[in-house]
C-alpha cells in the first residue's frame, strides 16, 4: 500500500512551479501591455495561458489529493503499529498466564489487563479521520466499523471497499485497508479467525 509520496510530491511541485512560471510571465506581459490586452490580439498566447491555467488548477487538485492520500495512509500506518505494540504487549501477558507458580489473584490481574487491552485495539479498530470516517471503515464507510456485543464479540459492520484518488494524470492510490483485512482475517491453526476471537479466546483461557 505504500507509495513513494515524497518523491511523487517532489516531481508534481516541480512541474506545478514551472507552470506557474509560465503563468506569471504570461499574466505580466497582459497586464504591462507589452504583448496581448485582448485575446483577439493573439489568440495563440491567449489559449496558451487558458490551457497554462487549467493545467495549473489540475496540478493542485492532484497536489491536495496526494496530501490526503499521505496524510491517511501514515494515519493508518500509525495506528496499525500501534495495534501491534498492544498485540505484542497481550502476548507477553499470555506468556505471563503460563507460569505455573501464579495464584488466582495473579491470573485475575493478568485477566484484567488483557481485557483492558482489548478496549485498547478496538479503538484503535475504531480510529476516525478528520471527517470522522473510520480509517477501515472500507468504501464510504460508517464512523464506528466494529461493534461490541453484549456477549464480548466484536462484529465488522463497515464493507471491503477501498477508496482512490487520482494523484496525477495517470496514476490512482488506494487510501485505506477495510477493517475485515485488516483484523477480522488473521490465519492461525484453526483457520482464519478475528484478532477480537483470539483475544476473546486468551482471556478465557487465562480466567479459568
């Protein structure tokens, strides 16, 4: 899912300051009157700078589309990682539980926090964007893609869609990974489980 963003930023300023360039050289020969006040004067300098213009408005289109782009999917990088430190955290409790010298109490204490944890990754399940659209919500997805039931389970309501934009002429970049990919689709032994059920399935184990 990664893109280079900071090379294709780099080359897609370039050409939108050189086309600026050309717009303001052009903008100040109309405005001195030293070669066009009126597009019948010179059309061909007149279509010149109507194309120079809209390529410049279509350069900064795809210049804030490839901000956006940058700006999720480091989001997401970020609170994926974030999930992992926690999984990595959880393990190590799992590793603690082994232990045969802990008492009830300790396994309790293990429990809890393991539980605690838990409430950790599905908000980080949940994150939202600026726009208050979870971030695995999938395409055009809800604010809240996983829910908590009653019973401890956690359920995916968001979709597999994926979102795109178009960061230059030729070239779209997919801006997020749905949450069924992302933590409802890990391959273990038993076959594809969620992280939640894994969890879900610790925390059992350690409390009895």
């Amino acid at each position: 899912m990664q893109v280079s963003t900071k090379l294709l930023n780099q080359q897609q300023v370039a050409q939108f300051g050189k086309l600026n360039a050309n717009i303001a050289d052009i903008q100040e020969r109309v405005s001195t009157g030293k070669s066009i006040l009126r597009a019948s004067d010179d059309p061909v300098a007149a279509a010149n700078l109507s194309v120079a213009k809209e390529q410049s408005l279509l350069l900064s289109q795809f210049q804030r589309n490839a901000d956006a782009a940058e700006t999720r999917l480091l989001m997401t990088d970020q609170t994926l990682q974030e999930s992992v430190n926690v999984l990595v955290r959880f393990s190590e409790l799992t590793t603690m539980a082994r232990n045969g010298a802990l008492n009830a109490e300790g396994h309790l204490a293990i429990a809890t926090e393991m539980k605690q944890l838990k409430e950790v990754v599905l908000g980080l399940a949940n994150t939202t964007d600026a726009n208050g659209v979870g971030i695995f919500s999938g395409y055009n997805g809800s604010s809240r893609p996983f829910e908590l039931a009653v019973d401890g389970s956690v359920a995916y309501s968001g979709n597999r869609g994926q979102n795109n934009l178009q960061i230059s002429e030729n070239m779209t970049v997919a801006t997020n990974i749905d949450g069924g990919s992302a933590f409802m689709r890990v391959d273990t032994g038993d076959g594809r489980q969620s992280i939640f059920d894994i969890i879900n399935s610790t925390i059992n184990t350690v409390e009895s």
